[in-house]
C-alpha cells in the first residue's frame, strides 16, 4: 500500500506546488489578494461585514518572485504558497486597479512602506491608529498613502451587524463594557466591492 501512496502523494504535491506557480505569473505588485478562514475571529468577520472574506494581503513581485505582505501577528512578507497556509481551502481571489495605472515610482513607494512595518504588531482591537496593524487597514492605508486613492470606504464600527452572539462574545473579550461604536474601521468586503477593483482571472 505505501509503494502506490507515495508517488501517488509526490504528484499531486507537484500538481499544487505548479498550480502555485502558474498563478503567481499572473500577479502583479499592487494586485490584492483575498481568502477565508473561519477559524478564531474569522467566523465573527464574517458574520459582521457579511463577507466571505477574513484575510487581505498585497502582492509584491521582488526579482521576479511573487510575495504577499499581509498583516497577521506579527505583520509579515510571505511566499504565495506561504499566505495560502492562512487559507481554510487553499484558495484566493486576486483583484487588481481596474486599467492597471500603477506605476513604477508609486509602487517602490507603496514597497518601502509596507516593508517599513514588517516585524509590527497586530492590531486585535481595530483601530485606527498606525501602531498597530490588522490586514484590511494595512492594506488600504498602503494604497491610500501611495496613491491617494481609497479601496472601500472606512465605516464607523456601529454600522456593521454586531448583533450575533458570536460577534458579542468577540467584542465583550476585546472591549469590555467600553465598545468603540464611534471607531472608522474598513472590512475585507468594503475593500473587495470597491468600484476601483476588478477579479484578476485565472
């Protein structure tokens, strides 16, 4: 039985590992990346934003190779094969600018932040405050302060449904009695609908 397993567990890790690669040539720097988990606080996400989607990362291509820069504890650069570890199925969507008007100096710029604060804190409580970081700020803030242009519109924190008991639980854990109702915050689904995206195709 292990003489048949085994290479048959050799290709189908070869088929991921290609399937990776083929889709990493299609990335681009500036092209975000969204996935699901609804482990931890994922499923509270979910529930609140009414999305699909927990996770964001931007794409960096550095010599050729494709990275991910991605705020989790802490903020960090990660291969593509690397930041789907962080995705329940294994699975993403990429959406990039529509018209593809990014530009070599921007980029660099958007680059160099976004390294600036590798090795930063996760920001568990949601704020807006550049101390700390979770994955939807880092992101929209990068291209905010790039390219001055805004990917979903931040929302104060009352106007998402915190209504479930799984995202009370959440909040009554973070804030005690002392909920931020007032706070800006943006959601992988706010940036995920914005006008100014479209779907990279596979």
């Amino acid at each position: 039985m292990k003489r048949v397993l085994f290479p048959f567990l050799f290709i189908a890790s070869f088929i991921c590992i290609s399937g990776c690669a083929q889709s990493a040539a299609k990335l681009k720097t500036g092209d975000i990346l969204f996935i699901t988990n609804p482990g931890g606080q994922g499923k509270a996400i979910q529930v609140a934003t009414k999305s699909k989607y927990t996770h964001v990362g931007i794409v960096f291509v550095e010599k050729g190779k494709t990275y991910v820069y991605h705020a989790v504890e802490p903020v960090m650069k990660s291969t593509l094969e690397e930041f789907l570890d962080y995705s329940f199925d294994g699975k993403y969507v990429a959406k990039r600018l529509k018209g593809n008007v990014l530009n070599d100096d921007s980029n660099e710029k958007m680059r160099e932040m976004a390294a600036g604060l590798l090795g930063k804190h996760y920001d568990i409580y949601f704020n807006w405050k550049d101390d700390e970081w979770y994955c939807s700020e880092y992101v929209w803030k990068l291209y905010e302060r790039a390219y001055k242009m805004e990917i979903g519109k931040p929302r104060p924190l009352k106007e998402f449904d915190l209504s479930s008991d799984v995202v009370q639980s959440i909040m009554k854990k973070r804030y005690g009695n002392k909920i931020p109702y007032e706070e800006n915050m943006i959601s992988p689904q706010d940036m995920f609908d914005s006008e100014l995206l479209e779907e990279v195709k596979n």
